[in-house]
C-alpha cells in the first residue's frame, strides 16, 4: 500500500484563493442579480452580502483563521467552550453513551392522561422529566401518583412550579427520600427560580426558596437552583440580552448561596440554566458555547474555575407557530441540532403543536423522535463539538460572548437584576429589541413559513384540549408570528372570506411574478385572491372585478405594461367600485392608484389596511 506524501497538498492543482479574488467572483453575480453595479468596487462586496444581528454583530459574508482571535479551548476543559465532555461519557438522563439528555415537558392537569405519557416517553427514547405543577399544569398533591412507575434513579426529575415551588420541592423530597434514604442516587433540578419568577410574574423575589432548598440537597445528586433565561428571550429579548441577564441572575444566585454558607464550589453545584434554542442553528450553536464561556469566568473570577455550567435547551416558544404548525416540526429540528451541536446538557423538543393547546400522543412522539434521529440516525452526540475550528462559529461565540458581557456588566453597575427588574430597565430593554424585531417581521425582512411567507388558506388546524392559562404579571410573552396571525383569525371570524381582486395586465408571463408575490402577501392576511387572466382589455378587467365580489384591486405587471395600460386600467376599476386601488411594484404613480405593495413593504400595515377597506372586524 503506498502512505500518502506528508508533504501533499489537498488543494494541488488548483490556484492560489485570496480575499480579492472572491470579492471579483461574487461581485459578477451581485451584478447579474443587479444587487451591485458596473460602477461597484469589488471592496464593496462585504457589506452588500454582511448582515447585523439584534445585538449588532456584524455577520460577514467569508470567514478566514484571521477572523478568530480566540482560543477556545479543548472539550472539557475550562472556559467549557467546547462543551463539557472530555469524551463519550453517559449523558446525565440515561444509559447513552456520549449525546444529551432528552427531556420532555408535561404541563397536562388530567393525572391519568400525564401518567400515560410519561410513560410512553420513558418506554420511547425520552431520558428525563420537565413537570409544570400548580396553577400553570399539574396539582402538586398529585406529584407522588404521576411518578409512581418513575425510577427516581434513573429518571431524572426537573420541577418547574413557579409561586408552589417550594411545596412542590417538599412533595418531591419527600417521595424520593422514601424511596431511598441516600439522594445521592436520585438526579434532578427542584427549579428554585426566585428572579426568573419575579420577571415571569411580577412576584417579589424570595431566595430564600433557592438558599433553604440549596441547604438540603448540596451533597446529594439533585439541583436546587434554576436560571430560566427563556423568560427574557419570550419577551422579545436578543440573544446577548438572554446571557447576559442569565449571567446576573446566576450572579445574583451565588452570592446567595454562597452568604447562606454553601462553598463556592458547592454553590455553583446546585446550579442549571435554560436557554431558548431557535432555527437560526448557528446562533443558537454560538449563544449555548457562549454561555460555557461567561460562566466560566464567573466560576474563575469565584475561585472554582473546573466547574462547567449545566445547559438545558428549550426550543423557543416565540418562534412556533399556530398557523401551518407542521411547519414548526422543522424548526424545532433545526433548533434541536444547533442546541446538540452548541454542547447542550439537556435539550427539550416542544411538540408543533403547543400553540393550540395540549399535545396529543403523535406530536410528543414526533418531538422525541426529532431528538432521537439526530443522535440515532445522525449522532450528533458522538462527535465533541463538531461546530469547533468553524472560523464562523469561533468567530460568532467571541462576538456574542463580549455582546452579553456588555449587558452582565452593565445590569452589575445599575445595581443588579433583581432592581433592574424593579425599575422598568429590563422590560424597556427586551421591548426595544421586540419592537425591531417586530417591525422587520411585518416587512417580511425576517419571513416566517406558513404565517408571512407561503401561507395556506385552505389549512384546517388540529384540535387540541386548552392548555392551562399562564399565570401573567411579569415580562410579555410574544410570539414572532402573533401580528400576522391576529390579521388571519380575524378573517376567518368574518362572514364571508375576504377577497381581493388581482387586475393582471398583459400576458401570463408579463404578471406572474408580481401577481404571485400579491398573492402570497394578501393570503398572509387571511384575504383570498382572485386573479383576472390574461390579455383582458379595460372593459373585460372591471366585468372581472365585478364578478369577483371584491372591493379591493391589485395591479399586476410589468413597469413597461403599467406606463401604457395601468391608467386605463386603474380607472375602469375605480369606476367598477373598487374602494382602493394597489399597485404591485415599488416605481411610478398613476391615477387612481391609492399606494404600492413591494418586496420590503410593511405587509403587516398593507393586510390591516385592506381589512378595513373590506369591512373585517379585528
């Protein structure tokens, strides 16, 4: 057998690639795209094609090693970049070597109806157990017969309880204590979260919760304190703003366990956090190695640098949506594989459809089937840190990892979490970002599929049993697709469909184009459209009007055919009684055109403007 040459080149034969040449190949498409000009300089490339994420970074087109400044490490070894894990140990939920612990979410209030489930997912692949108990899911007095088939020692338990923590940490100590007098053998998180509360619900912040819980389970396997930083990433908040505040909650969680006498050791021990996993994988991927990152210096500056931070990933609840929610099988795919990929301890799938109220068995099958293909069939969880020496990916965790230390840093010199929760600083905060994130939404600048973008008129949505309400009083809860859905319920309730006219000018392929981004914008709203066809001359296109039933028209073609027939056109269909007039395309003005629908436009304004041109309640 003949070994290779220590001395060859994997890119023999090929010319030398530099920056500069790059820059001369992409500027060639941008023109063809007439993105860029003849006149564009081939330095200008990197900004056309660069784009800013919610927290200003600026993520470029091309990443180079010269782009990476820091090192991050090995697996397993402090600053925990690349994960916690030296090599395929068992993950923390179970008997899988290497992975991550998947853990569902119950939040069902029928007992008999959780205990079915719970059963199937530990029969089917689900390693750990997320119960939601009090007001917001399951009776706490009911905690012992929900976990009467549940190994303790095998199936690890996370509380979240919200006001009833305390009671419901006391029920759980109490069964798992008469199950076996050691805890040392029973793993989980009792979800003391006294800061994430007070945000979730405006409650004052007691923690003692955390420190007189932390006292009992210090030196056995379980976890008594929590950091919920999904509650800042649901109202709205940037990826850096979720660290950064999580970074300070833990903050703040420390020095209260460390006064109430644990070591810092110990204190860091009793310690897990949450974090919103999205489709965007590559932030998700940068904020989780990130995150390592932070605390990891928090522990240093501590005096316990070697203890890594525990990581849960949620898949966001602000990115599912209640329309076409099968669409939200994928996203909670791409969000589970960026949170594997980031190093996550625990992941956890929301099932699609946890939008419309209470899973059924086949999405809870499908969410842990979401996880177990991509450690099954994909094994992710065999490779550690497989994103690592991705120049992008090192680039982007070093970015977001001083974005969010900016934010820690300056909620520390106001004064801390808790009074920046206090004094509005925090909501004000999180809803500028919202309100940016908000706004690119409604010009479509961030398309969600199903809901802005694709929308399907005829879809009859699955029916699920009421969730339980949320208890309110804290942060807002938004929902990425909320604006654009509010627009479709309200033209569901109507009547009759709401409908608007497509005036199509010319031939077929003169208004395709146009006539099918009118479409898919108009439908996103819940309004039907209805095309008129080709070659109609004025007279034809108002009897088309006419017959449609609609009150709304649209104008659909090229510039060229819109300079020598759209007057014409948009007078016939004032005179058939259109009460407004849009015209498809960003240039020119004509008579009895109201404004214009482009690519960029505000389509949320567009779609509440024609319900209220068509008479739609809202």
């Amino acid at each position: 057998m003949t070994v290779p040459s220590e001395k060859l080149a994997l890119a023999a034969g090929f010319e030398p690639a530099d920056r500069e040449r790059w820059r001369e190949l992409a500027l060639g498409v941008l023109r063809k795209s007439r993105v860029a000009t003849d006149d564009t300089p081939p330095g200008a490339v990197d900004d056309l094609l660069a784009t800013t994420t919610y927290d200003g970074i600026r993520v470029a087109p091309l990443y180079t090693a010269a782009e990476v400044t820091t090192d991050p490490g090995v697996p397993g070894s402090p600053p925990f970049v690349r994960g916690n894990r030296r090599q395929d140990t068992t993950a923390e939920g179970g008997e899988r070597p290497g992975g991550w612990d998947v853990r569902q979410r119950h939040a069902d209030p029928d007992v008999a109806a959780t205990k079915a489930a719970i059963a199937a997912d530990l029969e089917n692949g689900v390693t750990s157990l997320w119960l939601v108990l009090g007001a917001e899911g399951l009776p706490v007095g009911a905690l012992p017969e929900v976990l009467e088939n549940v190994y303790l020692d095998l199936a690890p338990i996370s509380l979240d309880a919200g006001p009833e923590t305390r009671a419901a940490a006391e029920a759980f100590l109490a069964l798992a204590t008469a199950r076996a007098a050691d805890l040392s053998g029973v793993r989980g998180t009792l979800g003391a979260d006294p800061i994430g509360l007070r945000a979730r619900t405006g409650a004052t912040a007691d923690l003692t919760v955390l420190t007189d819980l932390a006292g009992r389970t210090a030196g056995t396997g379980l976890r008594a304190g929590l950091v919920d930083a999904t509650v800042y990433h649901d109202a709205g908040g940037s990826d850096a703003q979720e660290l950064g505040l999580s970074i300070a909650t833990g903050v703040a969680y420390l020095r209260a366990l460390t006064d109430a006498g644990l070591t810092v050791d110990a204190a860091l021990g009793q310690l897990e956090f949450r974090y919103a996993a999205t489709a965007d994988q590559f932030l998700t991927i940068a904020k989780l190695r990130a995150a390592r990152r932070l605390w990891a210096r928090v522990a240093e500056v501590s005096g316990a640098p070697t203890i890594p931070q525990r990581q849960h990933a949620v898949t966001s609840a602000a990115m599912m949506a209640g329309r076409d929610p099968w669409v939200n099988m994928l996203r909670t795919t791409l969000a589970c594989f960026g949170a594997g990929i980031g190093g996550a301890d625990a992941v956890t799938v929301a099932p699609f459809d946890a939008v419309l109220g209470l899973p059924d068995a086949f999405s809870r099958r499908i969410a842990r089937n979401t996880q177990s293909l991509l450690l099954e069939e994909s094994s992710l969880g065999r490779v550690l840190d497989p994103a690592g020496g991705s120049w992008y990916v090192e680039s982007l965790t070093d970015e977001l990892a001083r974005a969010a230390w900016d934010v820690f840093t300056g909620i520390e010199r106001a004064g801390g979490v808790a009074k920046a929760l206090d004094d509005g600083t925090v909501a004000a905060d999180l809803a500028a970002t919202w309100e940016r994130r908000r706004e690119n939404i409604a010009h479509r600048r961030d398309p969600l599929t199903g809901v802005s973008e694709f929308p399907n008129l005829t879809e009859k949505l699955p029916v699920r049993k009421p969730a339980p309400e949320r208890v309110g009083g804290g942060l807002p809860r938004v929902r990425y697709g909320q604006d654009f859905e509010s627009l479709r319920d309200a033209a569901d309730a109507a009547a009759e469909r709401p409908k608007v006219f497509l005036a199509t000018l010319g031939p077929l392929a003169a208004y395709t184009t146009r006539a099918t981004f009118a479409a898919n914008l108009f439908q996103a709203g819940g309004v039907e459209t209805v095309p008129a066809g080709p070659n109609l001359s004025p007279d034809e296109l108002a009897e088309a009007f006419r017959a449609s039933g609609a009150k709304v028209a649209v104008l659909c073609s090229t510039d060229k055919i819109y300079a020598t027939d759209g007057e014409a056109a948009a007078a016939a269909l004032a005179a058939a009684g259109a009460t407004r007039v849009w015209l498809a395309g960003k240039k020119g003005t004509l008579p009895n055109v109201d404004h214009h629908v482009f690519s960029g436009c505000d389509a949320v304004e567009v779609l509440t403007t024609t319900l209220d041109d068509l008479g739609v309640a809202r």
